[in-house]
C-alpha cells in the first residue's frame, strides 16, 4: 500500500473518531488545574484513567510532596505512556502540559465547562495545551489502527508545571532518565511550526523600608515610594530594548514588565514592604547572564539615593531559549509537507516570542519542534484570557498532521 493510501486511511479513522476525541477533550478541561495552587495530581490521575481504559500502560511519576512544596505548588504526577513498535527506528516523544494560568474575570462561558458553540470550544486551555492531549492520543490511536509495521516507539508527555517553568515536568523526567527521545514534538498551533522561541527571565524584587503611621510618614521609609522608583526605572529601559532585534523569523525584539505588584498594610499605614514580580523576556541571541546582571543593577541603582531603603532580588526562573538542532528538519519539513497536504495552504517555520517546555528537551540534545491544535496567533484563540476557545477543525487538522508525521517516522 502507498504512502498516499495510508495517510488517507489515517485522516479517514480519525474523521470516523472526532466526536469520540471532542469528547474526550471536554473531559480533559472540565478538571481544573489552576496554577497556582497547582493542585494537578488529580487531573493526572483522571487522564491516566481514560488512557488505562483503552488498555494502554500509563506510567505514573509523582514528584515527592515536600519537592513541589518548596517549588510553590501542591502535587504534580507526570506521566508517561510507551507505545514501543518494533526495536529498530527512533523515539518520538509528543508533549503537552495540563497546568494553566487561573480562569480571571469577564468569561461569557464557564471556564471549565467545555462548551462548544458555532464549532468552537471554549474553557480554560482548549488551546494552550491541552487541546494537545487529544491532539496526540488521537493521532497515535490513528496510527496503530492502520494494522501495518512500525519501527520505534511514541511517548506520550503528560506533565503540569509548565506555568512555573518545568523543572518539575519535563525536567524531572529528563533529568531522572526516565526518558530519552530521539525527537520532540511540543504543543504548538496548527498553522506554523515553531523551532525556536524565547528566552525568559523572572524576578521577585522585595523593595524594604520602614512601616508607620500615615499621619507621620517621615518617621517610616516608604517601600512604595521606593518600589515606584523600580517601577519607573524598568520602563524606562523598554523602549531601548525595541532596538535589540532577533534574526529568527516570528521573533523580534526583547521584552520587560511587571507582572504583579504586591504590598503595604493598610491606607493609612506607610509601606514597609512591597513586592514585584518582573518578566524579561529575552530574543535567542541575548545573554542571559549578562541580562541577569542588567536588570539587578537597574533595579539596585533605582533606589540607591533612598535613605532605609534596601533591595531583595530573587530570580524564580530561567528559560533557556530554543535554539534548533541538528535533525529538527526533517522534523519540521515533515510537519510541513503534512500540514500543506492537509489543508491545503503553505505552512510557515518560524520562531515564536513565548517560552516553552520544549527547550528542556533541547537543552539535552533532542531536535524539537512546536506543532498542535490551535489558530495563527496566541491572540485569536484569547489563550491565557477570558473566553478561551479553540475552533474544533483546528484540532482535527493537527491530529490528522500529527498522525502523518509519525507514519513518516515510524512506518
């Protein structure tokens, strides 16, 4: 049989399966997986219970308690399922995360209900990223129903720590040697593929003064006087950082804000304490060393002429960028052509402005590329805002490519 009868027999088993996935992935967002708390063991043990009952093996991986604790979460299970073909041929790991931002204000639809409306369904992570965990079930179901030979092996990457950067996700798997592909597809959208991205950098910057009465605020140091130095500090900086361009088509120029600001008492108590939280995001040909230390020394030399007043500066995460390498074109090219025959319009590669996991695969060797459910651009589908949606023909598009770009490699 031809290569052509096979992919046609793949996209047919999967239109003859939609509802069944649409379902599927309606169950995956009606369990709640705000992070924070990060609370999302029980959604890892609800997904590996829909998996077990297609007889498929699901490896559970916990993080010990006290680990996820001191990370600032409540319980991550990863979990990993094999699908092992025949010994020779490579490994293809698929991954998505089921951790999410919390829902936020001004929803016209619940966001974990999983309501579908005019072809699309909305709720918390529909497109950014469990929108993948159908996508990839689905897409190695449709494989293995051909009946034909395989060669090598599918894992599937369950893991819920994203939103804090990973370590605990796919870094705990990679770092315990629980798993070592050959190549990575991470989630991503279905009309580009994505084969670098972003480096990040994030701060929790803790401004100290001295907290008194508001009818005598000179008898205090005013920690929000103080924090609206860093404030204005950092801005400041932005629109230089307009002229730091990337050479990685999709990808432009770096970024800073801040994110949070929390802090004081109580209205008529001067501040003693405030504490911001600042993203800098970084283009792949940054430093992050030498961007580490010009942030520090902005914020310290913001305050440095305030008397009593001091600085903490603590960094929560550093995403590496995703860089490309030897091997992700034919990863990429395979995508593509599956991508073009399918719905008929070229298929960008490009590099993206968010961080993902994917670059902790990169980080030990392994050629990735970002391809999934999902529109053009973040904006459209209102990922990590209210009424996040995607539109179901999406998700049919990138499981039926999915499904040919592990028949190229596997069959």
């Amino acid at each position: 049989m031809t290569d052509a009868n096979l992919k046609n027999r793949l996209s047919t088993w999967i239109d003859a399966h939609f509802e069944e996935e649409v379902t599927f992935l309606q169950e995956v967002v009606r369990i709640p997986t705000d992070t924070p708390p990060g609370n999302n063991a029980p959604h890892a043990e609800a997904v590996a219970g829909m998996i077990d009952a297609l007889g498929w093996a699901v490896e559970k991986y916990p993080v010990p308690e006290q680990v996820v604790k001191d990370y600032g979460m409540q319980s991550i299970t990863n979990l990993i399922v094999r699908r092992r073909y025949a010994d020779q041929g490579p490994v293809l790991a698929l991954n998505a995360h089921g951790d999410v931002v919390p829902p936020g204000d001004g929803w016209s639809k619940p966001p974990y209900g999983g309501v579908i409306e005019n072809g699309r369904m909305y709720g918390r992570a529909t497109a950014v990223s469990k929108s993948d965990f159908a996508t990839y079930l689905f897409a190695v179901r449709a494989l293995e129903a051909l009946g034909v030979p395989l060669r090598g092996a599918v894992e599937l990457h369950f893991t819920y720590d994203e939103e804090f950067g990973g370590l605990l996700g796919p870094g705990w798997l990679l770092e315990h040697k629980l798993t070592q592909p050959d190549y990575l597809i991470g989630a991503g959208f279905s009309y580009n593929v994505v084969t670098a991205h972003n480096a990040c950098l994030q701060f929790e910057v803790s401004v100290l003064g001295k907290a008194t009465h508001g009818s005598a605020p000179d008898t205090g140091h005013d920690a929000m006087h103080a924090a609206s130095e860093v404030l204005r500090a950092i801005y400041a900086k932005v629109p230089a950082l307009k002229n730091i361009r990337s050479k990685v088509a999709g990808i432009t120029h770096p970024t800073m804000i801040v994110g949070r600001i929390d802090g004081g008492t109580n209205t008529n108590v001067v501040a003693g304490k405030v504490t911001l939280k600042i993203d800098r995001r970084m283009i792949p040909e940054e430093d992050p060393t030498q961007v580490e230390q010009e942030v520090r020394t902005l914020i310290e030399q913001s305050v440095a002429g305030l008397p009593g007043i001091k600085v903490e500066i603590k960094r929560l995460l550093l995403a590496r960028a995703l860089r490309p390498l030897p091997g992700h074109e034919r990863l990429a090219g395979s995508l593509r052509e599956n991508a073009r025959a399918v719905s008929g319009e070229d298929i960008t590669d490009n590099g993206s402005p968010l961080y993902t996991d994917a670059r902790l695969y990169g980080e030990h060797g392994i050629p990735c590329a970002l391809y999934g459910a999902g529109p053009r651009t973040v904006l459209e589908s209102n990922a990590k805002q209210a009424d996040e949606h995607l539109v179901l023909e999406d998700l049919r598009l990138a499981t039926k490519v999915v499904a040919m770009t592990l028949l190229d490699f596997l069959g």
